[in-house]
C-alpha cells in the first residue's frame, strides 16, 4: 500500500530548477525513501541501488563516460556505501547536459553528508523524509495547521478555528484525522507497521528495527567503542523525551561521562531518531532558560526503547503533537520557526511558532480528554515576553470540542490540526 508523501510534489518542482540538478534525500532507515523515488521519479529517472554487494561493486567500477554516454537522469539509492562513488557523480553533474539529473539516497546521514561535502560541496541540495504523517495517513493534502502557519491576524485564526467547529466536511475529515493519530500514538508512523495486524507483530517489528538500526547501524556509524555505552544512553534517552535536555543529568543516569553523552545524542539526532527544539530567545532577555528541549521522532521506536508500551504519558504526546508540526514544516519547506519557552520562574509553552510576519503561535500540548480556561494560564499575558505580536494560544488536546477563551485562546482537539481544510 502506497501512501502519498507531503514531500513529493516539492521534490518535483525542486529537481526541475537549476539548483535541483543534484537532490540528496535522507532520513532514518524504514521511512520510505526507495518507494517513494520509485513510485515518483521513474521511470524518468534510471534507479539504482547500492545496497546489496556485488551490484555495489559493479556499479561502483562503471566508468563516468558510460554513465554519461547513456544520457540519461539516476537515481542512486544508498550511495553512502560507497562513498567513492561520488566521484564519477561530479563528472556527471559537471560534464552532462543540464537535463542529466542525479538523485542520491541514503539513510546514513552521517556518512552521506561528509562524503557529500567533499565531493558535491555547493552542487546538491538535501531534504529529508521522515515517518509517516498523521495527515498523510490521512490522505490529508493541505492540513489546517498549514493555513494556521500562514495566518496574518487573529481574526483570520478564529475564522478557521470556527469553520473546524461547524463545516461538516472538516468534521468529518477531523474524525478520520484521529483514527490516524491514535495509531501514531500507539505504534509510530514508520510505514512497515502498516502492514501488520497483529500487535506482538509490530512490537517484535519495532523491537528488531531498535536492535539492527539504532544499536547496530548508528554505532558503526558513529564508531562507537562501547555498545553497552551506547545501549544505555539511548534507554535513557528516550525516557526523557519532551524534557529540556541536561546532558549531565543524562549522562549520569547512562553512568557515561557528559561529553560522550553529549556524542552519542549526535548520532541519534544525526540519524534522524531524535530532534531538539530550540528554547526562545529573547536579545537582551535574561529570564529564560536557554537548553533545548528533546524529542523522539517516532513514538514507536520511543515506546519499545522506554518500555513504555501502554497508556500514554502527558511528554509521549506533547512528543508526538509537536514532531507532527515539525515534520509538516520541514516536509513543505513552511517559512515558520519552532522553538519553546520556558522562563526561570516556571513558565512554560511547549511550542511558540513564529511566522513569516513575525507574530507568533502559541500551543500548549494536554493529554487529556478535556480541557478548561485553567489550562492556559500560561499563554495569557504572553505576548510582553515575546518579540512580536500573539496572534493567537492554543491548548491542543485529546477531546472533541472546540473552545473559544478570550479573544485570541482557544481549545482545539488535536486531530483538528491534521484535518483538511475544505
């Protein structure tokens, strides 16, 4: 079962500019990179893969003029496993014609990248691709986060806020929006546990992905001298997960000194398994707390890691909400900046989100099934602290029905965000 990626239709545009020529496509193993440039790009583009060790060998031994010769655009998925290959792609690039495109894949961004710097440097640009999405789950093309995002006044917010509440269209696309997040609650988004019926079936899934790509491949990767060091600092990781990070509280908890601690949560961000989220800065402002805060990507891979399999923790799904925001704006290239703020008095809002005029949103993230004024005391009287205008605060959370409090607060269920928009 194909399912239609967020990320396409700007990868179509971008490979046809000039600045496109090269595209490198990255992401965390299983996401579905190679179904997605099958399905997208060929045959137009001649695919390739590199995976398997003796076409890697062949491949690699092919001269440029024969690649040249056959004037075609490729797609050469997981190059990283053979870094010297980049060489004959830069004559591609360099003595093709402008139509000769090249696309490389690769779920080894640490490798990949660091080849790419010394090969393509200024001759590719990068995406990336993550699990899946509740609203491309969904079959959900434009979400009302995006209209959200691209809102200029608070009236404009409160207008679609109001059309969520009573379209019938919306409702009903809302409602299918929560069938899809309950599963990205419970199992993630990684595309294989689609496939699957059984829950002990996508728990031993989750459980191999955990030992054959986190333990093992990210530790190659990163040459990790210590597995068990390792092991330990990513259990104790994901425990933490939408917590600010303090790499010597973490590094105590995985008994490992802060600087390794501090190494190992590289690879982990560099392998696309966690993200941090920049706190809110303010120039000249010295009131708020400065450390990211720490996110897993999947629930899923967060869930078999923690040994938190059941239920759902408040962090869990402030963790899944957020990096659902983040992967839309990265996925649409979306002109926004995401951070969070927290102050040294103890206020905090799990997600501000400036937008292209410089007027924020503000989101805070409940797990509950209801949600009342009390809620969002900490996004009233916001707007001093920040550095622009508050269009609008948000308590998102697990019911069904949209609140409106004052003139720019409101309470909207969660799947709302991930509804379209018609």
């Amino acid at each position: 079962m194909y399912i239609y990626r967020q990320i396409a239709d700007p990868l179509k545009s971008l490979v046809k500019t000039p600045v496109g020529k090269c595209l490198i496509l990255t992401g965390a193993r299983q996401t579905g990179k190679t179904t997605l440039l099958q399905r997208e790009f060929t045959p137009g583009y001649e695919y390739h893969s590199f995976d398997e060790v003796l076409t890697r060998q062949d491949l690699a031994r092919r001269p440029a003029a024969e690649w040249l010769a056959r004037d075609r655009s490729y797609i050469f998925d997981e190059v990283h496993k053979s870094p010297g290959f980049l060489g004959t792609v830069k004559v591609i690039l360099d003595r093709g014609k402008e139509s000769n495109r090249v696309i490389l894949s690769g779920s080894a961004q640490i490798q990949l990248l660091s080849a790419v710097r010394e090969s393509l440097a200024g001759r590719s640009v990068t995406r990336e691709l993550f699990p899946l999405t509740v609203a491309e789950m969904a079959g959900v093309s434009r979400p009302v986060a995006c209209d959200l995002f691209s809102s200029e006044s608070t009236r404009q917010v409160g207008e679609l806020i109001r059309e969520s509440s009573f379209s019938e269209r919306m409702v009903e696309s809302a409602a299918a929006a929560r069938v899809k997040l309950d599963h990205v609650i419970a199992w993630g988004g990684m595309p294989a546990l689609l496939e699957l019926e059984e829950d002990e079936h996508r728990w031993i899934w989750l459980e191999e992905y955990c030992r054959t790509y986190l333990q093992r491949d990210v530790s190659d990767l990163g040459r990790v001298s210590d597995l068990d060091n390792f092991v330990r600092l990513e259990r104790a990781a994901s425990h933490r997960t939408a917590g600010i990070l303090n790499y010597a509280d973490l590094a105590r908890d995985a008994d490992l000194s802060p600087l390794t601690a501090k190494k190992y949560m590289r690879y982990l961000d560099l392998s696309y398994q966690t993200f941090l989220l920049d706190a809110f800065r303010k120039p000249g402002a010295t009131r708020f707390i400065k450390a990211p805060k720490l996110h897993w990507v999947d629930i899923g891979v967060q869930r078999a890691l923690s040994g938190l399999r059941s239920g759902l923790t408040g962090p869990q799904f402030e963790s899944v909400v957020v990096g659902e925001l983040v992967k839309l704006a990265k996925s649409l290239r979306l002109d926004v900046e995401m951070s969070y703020l927290r102050t040294k008095d103890g206020r905090e809002v799990d997600l501000l989100v400036r937008l292209p005029t410089g007027a924020y949103l503000a989101w805070e993230v409940k797990s509950s099934a209801r949600a009342a004024p009390a809620d969002a005391r900490h996004l009233r009287g916001l707007e001093p602290l920040l550095d622009g205008p508050l269009l609008a605060g948000f308590i998102l959370y697990r019911g069904r029905e949209v609140h409106a409090w004052d003139k720019n607060l409101f309470a909207l269920p969660a799947p709302v965000l991930f509804a379209e928009n018609v």
